[in-house]
C-alpha cells in the first residue's frame, strides 16, 4: 500500500537508536525507552498553496535525514511499519 502526502505534508519513517544505557550503565527496558526523534522522509507532498494561489515548494526531500520533535506528527502504521505523518513545519532540522 502506497501513501502520497497531502499538501505540506512528509511520510517519515523513524531510525532506531542503538540500545539506550543510563550514566551508571543500567539498561533501559523497551517499555521506558523513547522514541527516536530522528527519522528518514520516506514521501513528500506537493507543498503547500499560498493566498495568492501559488504553490510553495517544499524544502525536504525523499530520502534526507530530518530531525524532528518529540510530539510531532500522527503515528501511522503502513505494511507493518510504523511511521509518521507529518507538517514540514514539524520537522527541525535536516542531518547533514
């Protein structure tokens, strides 16, 4: 199944950080773990119209590495893997 984003928004599939460990070394169990916040644009939309009825490009694109917030987007589940779905405005930064 195929998703195609909606206007200014980005399909984002997360990157799972490697096992998390407190200061002292303690492992932390799945459960108390949180989610990464760091993830791959997997679709982008076309951009969003403005007043003037011109499209904005997006700066994003399918394949680059973002940053995001830690509430931001709408957890989806596609084909067995969650994602997110979410505003370009969500995302931070792009990882370089």
């Amino acid at each position: 199944m195929g998703v195609r984003p909606l206007g200014d928004r980005v399909l984002v599939e997360r990157i799972d950080e490697e096992e998390q460990k407190s200061a002292g070394g303690i492992i932390i169990p799945d459960t108390a773990k949180e989610k990464p916040q760091t993830g791959t644009v997997i679709a982008v939309g076309p951009g969003k119209v403005a007043d003037d009825g011109k499209r904005i490009a997006m700066e994003v694109k399918q394949g680059q590495k973002v940053l995001f917030g830690k509430y931001s987007g709408t957890d989806i589940k596609i084909d067995g893997k969650e994602m997110l779905i979410m505003h370009e405005n969500d995302i931070l930064g792009i990882v370089e």
